[in-house]
C-alpha cells in the first residue's frame, strides 16, 4: 500500500521536475549567447588594435628603408669625395667633404631620426643599419684623412643629438653599427693608401698601412666575445685582406724603391715612378720623330680621306721635328 503511494507520488512529481529543468535551459541560452557575443566583440576589437599597430609599423619600415637607403646614397658621394684628395688639394677636398657630410646629417639622418625617437627603434634595426653604417664609415674616413685620428661613437652620438626632441627618447647608434662601418672604413683606407702610393705620398700610405693595422687589432679581440656577430666576422675576413693589400704595397715599395727614378723634375728619392731625362736630347728628338713619321704613313695609308688634304706639309721625319722643336 504504501509503496504504491509513493511511486504514484514520484510519477506525479516527474513531470513538476521535467518542467522546471525545460526552465532553467531556455532560460540559460540567452546569457549564454550574450556572453558569447561579448567575448567575440572584444577578441575582434582586439584583433583590430593589433592590425593597426602592425599596419603603422610596416608603413614606418617603409619610411625608414627609405630614409637609409638616401643615407647610403649621399655618405658614399661624400667617400668619393675623399677619394679626390692628393697633396695638392687636400683642404679644398677636405672641405668640400666636410660640406657634404654636414648636409647628410642635418637632413637625411635628421629625417631618420624623426622616424624612430621616442619609439622602440631597435625593432628596425635591420631596416636602417646600412645607411648608419655608411654614415660612420663616410664620417670617420673625413675625420681620418683631416686630423689621422678616429672619430669615437660618443663623438657621433654627440653630434646626432641636436637632432632629436629634448622630450622624446633620441636614437642612438649602437656599438655594433659602429663597429661594423669601422670594418668598412679599412677597405676605403686601403684604396686610400694604394692611391697615394702610386702619387709618391709614401708616409702617408705607411701612416693608413699601421692604422689600419691597428684597428684589426683591437677588433680581433672584441670580435669573438660578441653575441650576435656574424656579420663582424664576415667583415673581419674581408678587413684582414685589406690589411695585407696594404702591408703588401708598402713592403713592395720598401724593399724596391731603390729599383725606381724619381719623378721628372723631381728631387724626391722616395718617388716610385718611373722618371724620364728632364731635358730631350738631340738623339731622343730625332727617334720620336722617326717613330712619328711611320705612324703617320700608315694613317694616310690605311685611312684615304686623308689623302685630299694637302695642308699638312709633312714630307718626312724632320718635318716632324721641326713641328716638335716649334
């Protein structure tokens, strides 16, 4: 009897039970759904934030790719520069390098450095190191060739920040910018030196010969305790080539320079080019002469328009040295 009550009383209240969980899962749905929403706004909001940051850093990558590339272009106008000088117009070379320098500076590298102050610029390294490394290379070459000295980072950080706003964290060149255009420096020096070698300006080639020297020196030993220096030690192999080069030429010129004439007109013992009589001798004349006449021969010969002139009046070798003593 009572275990039919209290299954009639379980059978009556299953359906009480059934509807009240119906409740609880359409009432569920809803907010659910409306959290659903919410999260998915947000994700896309952010999302949104992370595409326009991405967006404006690619665009600045732009810019600044840019910005080195000019760097480069215009610091190695100012090497070329350099490359001019000899020791008849050093300062007017000089200066004019100088000058152009000056203009690198206060507009393309002032136009990098208003893309990067006050931003987490290292990011962008790899996009404006060429066109910093250019500038330290074309700066220093200036500096070498002016004063024989080298022109530290501090010196080009110093020069660099009259550039940058006072309120805005300054772009700063790093030591390994910095050391890699120093590597480039020694292969301008090295043509450098070649340069002034075949000018006669030994001393100035075995001045270039022990900086240089020097360089590869102090660098083989920062070199292999850096981090990230596969491009240094790239660098290093192509800097010790340029240090034998210049070893080579002056060792050459040392060694041999007893073999060579100086210069005509000359009195300088050290120049190694080949000097000529300062004064033609009557035997010389007449042999230039004779060597002119046969090539003027086989010019009427082989070219027959010539042969209507009549205005040459040259019939034989000492009309030529009669025009060569004129």
């Amino acid at each position: 009897m009572f275990q039919r009550l209290s299954s009639l009383t379980l059978m009556a209240s299953k359906p009480h039970r059934l509807h009240h969980l119906a409740g609880t899962v359409f009432h569920s749905t809803p907010n659910r759904a409306r959290t659903m929403t919410t999260e998915a706004s947000s994700m896309a909001d952010a999302f949104t934030k992370y595409a326009d940051y991405l967006n404006q850093l690619n665009e600045k990558r732009e810019r600044v790719v840019k910005a080195s590339r000019d760097i480069t272009h215009n610091s190695k106008k100012v090497i070329f520069q350099v490359h001019r000088l000899s020791k008849y117009n050093r300062n007017e070379v000089l200066e004019k390098a100088e000058k152009d320098l000056a203009a690198v500076t206060d507009q393309y590298m002032a136009q990098l450095i208003k893309e990067l102050e006050g931003s987490d610029f290292w990011k962008l390294r790899r996009a404006y190191s060429p066109g910093v490394q250019e500038y330290i290379e074309a700066a220093t070459f200036c500096r070498f060739c002016r004063t024989g000295t080298l022109l530290n980072l501090d010196e080009i950080n110093a020069t660099l920040l009259p550039l940058s706003d006072p309120s805005l964290e300054p772009l700063q060149i790093n030591v390994l910018d910095y050391l890699l255009g120093l590597a480039d420096l020694t292969g301008e020096l090295m043509r450098l030196a070649i340069g002034r070698i075949s000018d006669g300006e030994i001393d100035f080639a075995q001045k270039i010969c022990k900086f240089v020297r020097d360089i590869y020196r102090e660098l083989t030993l920062v070199v292999p305790s850096m981090d990230d220096s596969h491009d240094m030690k790239t660098k290093m192999d192509t800097m010790l080539q340029s240090v034998m080069k210049i070893e080579n030429a002056c060792f050459s010129v040392h060694v041999r320079g007893s073999e060579y004439m100086p210069l005509l007109g000359s009195n300088d013992p050290n120049s190694i080019l080949l000097g000529v009589p300062d004064i033609e001798t009557e035997y010389d004349l007449i042999v230039r002469s004779k060597r002119l006449w046969k090539h003027y021969k086989e010019l009427m010969w082989t070219c027959p328009v010539l042969r209507g002139f009549e205005n040459f009046n040259i019939s034989g070798p000492s009309d030529i040295k009669a025009t060569l003593t004129a």
